[in-house]
C-alpha cells in the first residue's frame, strides 16, 4: 500500500488485519514455548499445574533445571566454544575475501567468487554429508598409506568447525564487502602521502572504517553457527553441541526442560542482535 494514496476503508482493514496475523503467526509459537518453560508439570502441555522455576533451576529429579542439569550445560558450552572459534575464523578469512575480491583483478576471479557463493545454494545436510565423506576418505588414505591417524578429520568438534566455517565464511564476506564497497579509497592514499606504509594505512584507516562490519559479520557467524543443526548433524561426534542435544532429548520425549532451554536461546540471541544495533548505531 502507498500511504500518500487514499485507499477505501475496507482495503485498509484487511491490510491491517493481515499485518497482525502475520506478527501472530510468527509470535504465538514461541510464546507459548516460553510459557510452558515455566509450567509445573512434566509435559509441557495443558492443563496448566502452576507457576515454577524448576525447570531453570531445579536441582532435584524429574524437575531438575538447566542450569543444573550437566549434559545440556556441556552442550551448552561446545556450541558456544563452536560458534566464537567459528565466528573468529570466519571474519578473519571473509576480511581477506573482501579485500581480494574489491581490490584486486585476477584470472578466474568471477569462476572463485561463484564458488565462494557455492554453499549457500547447497542444502545443509549435503554440504555436511560431503565434507564427512571427504574428510574419512582422506582420513582413512593417510592412515592406511602413513600411519597417521588425524583427529580432525574424524567426526568431532574440529570437523564441525570446518565444516559450519565452509558457509558461514561466505555470508561474513558479503557482509564486509558491502561496507568496503563504500569506502573512500583517497583516505588511504592520502595516509601513504603523509608516510604510512601500506600496512599501516590499512589498519589505521580501513580498518576502523570497516569495524562496524567485522563486529556485525562476527554477531551473525555466532548466531548462526550456534544454532546450526543440518551440517552439525552430520559431522558431530561424542561431544554434541546445544542443537544436536535438544535433538536426542525431544525422541525421548519433550519435557519444559527444553522449553527453557528455547526461552534462554531466544533471549541469548536477542541481547546479542540488540547489541549488534546500538553498536552500528554508535558507529
């Protein structure tokens, strides 16, 4: 609708009807999963037995809480050690793809930057099934032809950073090549004229310019690669993260335990994407 434009009232009705249906649709489902995290039943279902807090900090069975119910907190604790090495990996490797790919012409670059962009067309669990496919082939040839048993290429943490790191690279590259694209190279030239060494003018100049970016790339990396569950699937050994945890619990049957898990995801993921803002508005 084009608000300069008088529209008849019916038409205005259904345009808002349709608006607060959508915000519902999309609202409803995690607010009822945050209100039967507090639920004092062991189904997270009606009727509704009460109010607690059991479900976050219960320490005695069956309503022990998240806090301290020990597998999920070890899963908790392998996602995130996932996502920062990932998130870290990730801006590191796109700063450089973003600096190549802006600054630089070369032979083949269009055929590279379509293959950088391959990942994000191919789905999750293909990608996880190839790079664990791959990685034992390879794995299994180095210790058939040389003795050499690499754990990173086996199904663990490793092979599971590797493997979220194959796409989440690409999406952190457009994110700081979409701010680079913007930057006024005559600041840099005008930092080599006054002595900076090419190094130095990148870091001193580019490089703040482009932190808005590297601190945006590296909030989406975590958050994706905290919930990532497709590749994760896949590649993932004795030491699940958070995603791959939940999993296994809910084929044994859902509890509120998982509902309060959810509401601490939900809450975790908005305090850092509010973060994210108010530090791009500083900026």
């Amino acid at each position: 609708m084009i608000p300069t434009i008088r529209q008849p009232l019916s038409l205005t009705l259904v345009y808002r009807a349709y608006v607060v249906l959508f915000f519902v649709y999309l609202a409803l489902p995690l607010l009822v999963v945050s209100v039967f995290a507090f639920n004092d039943s062991l189904f997270p279902s009606l009727p509704w037995k009460g109010f607690t807090w059991n479900w976050f900090f219960g320490d005695q069975r069956p309503m022990i809480g998240v806090f301290n119910e020990r597998p999920i907190m070890r899963a908790l604790n392998n996602s995130a050690f996932i996502a920062v090495f990932v998130s870290a990996l990730s801006v590191c490797v796109g700063t450089t793809n973003a600096f190549l790919f802006n600054r630089y012409n070369f032979p083949l670059r269009g055929l590279l930057y379509v293959l950088m962009l391959l990942p994000l067309v191919i789905p999750g669990i293909v990608l996880g099934i190839s790079i664990l496919v791959f990685s034992s082939t390879l794995a299994n040839g180095l210790e058939d032809g040389m003795g050499w048993d690499i754990y990173a290429l086996r199904p663990g943490l490793p092979l599971v950073i590797l493997g979220q790191f194959s796409f989440i690279t690409t999406i952190v590259t457009l994110v700081i090549s979409a701010r680079l694209q913007k930057f006024d190279r005559t600041l840099e030239e005008a930092a080599l004229n006054l002595g900076a060494g090419p190094l130095t003018a990148v870091r001193t100049v580019t490089i703040p310019y482009l932190l808005p970016a590297l601190v945006g790339g590296f909030g989406v990396a975590f958050l994706m690669s905290f919930e990532n569950f497709n590749t994760t699937l896949m590649l993932v050994g004795s030491d699940a993260p958070l995603t791959i945890a939940m999993f296994d619990r809910l084929k044994e049957g859902s509890t509120p335990l998982l509902n309060a898990v959810s509401l601490l995801l939900m809450l975790g993921s908005s305090g850092l994407a509010l973060l994210m803002i108010l530090f791009q508005r500083k900026r």
